[in-house]
C-alpha cells in the first residue's frame, strides 16, 4: 500500500520492527520465523480469524480461494511454506523486508515477480489499520491475490513501469494505478461488488465500508481516471474503483502507452477523491450524496 510514504523512523519496540540495519543491499532480510513470540502468533490468529469471517461475505473469488490454499490461521506463516505454493502456481517469491523499502528496489523486486512482505506484525492497539505495512497487510492482504494469474502479471508490469514514470516524474500517476487496485480495489462477480485489495482487506471496518456504505463513490474502473486521483492514506477511501473481472486490470493496461498520459497530466491538480466528473455514472445508483 502505502503511497509515497518513505521509511521512516519508528518509535515503538516490538521485535523486529523497523529493523533497517542488517538488510540486504536489495532491503530483503531473513524471516528471522523463530523470532516471533507466543503472543505475535496469537494476535496473528486473532487478525485471521476475525478478517477471514468477513472474507466469506466480501472477498472475491480468487482471494478466497488463495486464502484457502495458504493454510495459514495457525500462526504468522512461513513465507517459504508459501514460497512452494507461490512458485507453481503463478512463480512469484515472497521476500522479507524490515517494512517500507524504496520506490526503485521496490519496482525492482517486482518486476522480477518478487514480492516485499513486512516481517513485523502490528502491535495489539493498532488492530485494524495502520499507515504502513506489517506482516499482516502483506500476507494475509496481498499474497492470496498473487496466486491469481491475472494480478501476478499486473504487479510485475506495474514493477517493469516504475523505472519509466519515475524518470517522466510521474511516479504519484503510477502509484495510484497500484493504490486503486491492488489495494483499494473492487470486482463485481455475479453482479455484485467483492473486494480485492489488500488494504481493504486487511482492515476489518474498511471491509465493510467499502462495499456497503452509501456514501462512497464507486466508479468503473478506467486507468486514466485512477492516474489523475487523489488519494488518503490515513483515512477510509472516499473512491473506489470497480473492475467488471480481474483479467480486466491486466488486458487494459498491458498494451497502454502510459508515456503520453503522464505528459498530459502530470502537471494537472489531482482529482480529489469523492468527486464525479460530469457525465460519469457511479457503479452504485443508490449512492446517498452527490458531492
Ligand atoms: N515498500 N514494503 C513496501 N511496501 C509497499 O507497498 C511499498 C514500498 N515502497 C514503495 C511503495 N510501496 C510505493 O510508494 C510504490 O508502489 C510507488
Ligand atoms: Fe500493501
């Protein structure tokens, strides 16, 4: 998730947190699995077993499968135990990061189809959503999607992008391409709308906000559209974006020339969040305001 944010300088002491020194040249670090306590286990399964009760309402298909074949309510997992899951179903790799790691390195490691996962779990007061990312967000948000073919080669065209919008200074154009879909993103499947991104997924009360609450605006999914929005990071999302499937994502953007779009735009104000252009039609007809 996590837009532009940079690593920053972390007060609290839990473990593992933060933990920027030992790191690879790359940011990736060992699991350091046997460094967890008792209680980081626990709080895991609680996270689990809470999210998964609204995963069976809310989550797409793919996500619910990938859930599924993860096994993973236990404890906070291995990542090379998903590491043999990832590699025949769609050949990504997990890798181990202290947390929020440089826009390049992180370009990088997807480009390459692997993945940064937080080592770190959240601590007992910040249980439904903090601004950076801990081991929950990354595993449990966003590795089931990655056992699905469609986002697996979306995130490693979104990784080969980055080199490109940076050097166009247009990375916070590409970087809400990632914010709308990976992690705020809808999917209607059989008519109605399922979530698939992981920020909302790994947040209890987003979960259900993004999908039921008549205030939000829910747009069709159109990249140019997402290019051009704002976004909060420390807030619930005022826009979500919709996608009709999950191949949708990748066969719209895998032929698009962002280089043009950026030029056009680059320069223009973000679009504020919440807000219709005239003539868009939301997804939703029983939205309650119209901004
Ligand atoms: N690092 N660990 C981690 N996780 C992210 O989601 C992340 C990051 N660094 C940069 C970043 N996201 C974004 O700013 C880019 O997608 C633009
Ligand atoms: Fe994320």
């Amino acid at each position: 998730m996590h837009g532009m944010k940079k690593p920053c300088t972390l007060t609290s002491h839990s473990g593992l947190r933060g933990e920027y020194e030992g790191a690879r040249a790359d940011y990736t670090v060992g699991q350091d699995w046997r460094a967890y306590t008792p209680e980081m286990h626990e709080r895991w399964r609680r996270l689990h077993a809470r999210q998964s009760a609204l995963v069976r309402r809310y989550a797409c298909s793919s996500f619910r499968k990938g859930l599924a074949r993860l096994d993973c309510a236990d404890g906070i997992p291995r990542f090379e135990d998903a590491n043999a899951i990832l590699a025949s179903a769609t050949g990504w790799k997990l890798v181990a990061v202290p947390g929020f790691i440089p826009d390049e390195v992180f370009f990088d490691h997807l480009a390459h189809r692997r993945f940064p996962v937080t080592r770190w779990i959240r601590e007992e007061h910040e249980l439904d959503y903090l601004v950076e990312p801990d081991v929950f967000h990354d595993f449990f948000g966003h590795v089931p999607m990655l056992l699905d073919p469609a986002i697996a080669d979306f995130l490693e065209l979104y990784g080969k992008a980055g080199a490109r919008a940076m050097a166009m200074d247009a990375l916070p154009m590409l970087a809400r391409v990632y914010w709308y879909t990976i992690e705020f993103g809808l999917v209607r499947e059989d008519g109605a709308l399922k979530v698939f991104g992981a920020g909302i997924i790994s947040s209890h009360s987003e979960t259900v906000y993004a999908i039921e609450d008549p205030r939000v605006l829910r747009l069709p999914f159109d990249p140019v559209r997402i290019m051009r929005t704002g976004y909060m990071i420390d807030e619930f999302q005022k826009t979500y974006f919709v996608l009709e499937s999950l191949p949708q994502l990748i066969d719209s953007l895998v032929d698009l020339d962002f280089g043009p779009i950026y030029e056009k735009w680059r320069e223009a104000p973000a679009l504020p969040a919440g807000e219709c252009l005239p003539g868009e039609t939301p997804c939703d007809p029983k939205r309650e305001t119209a901004t």
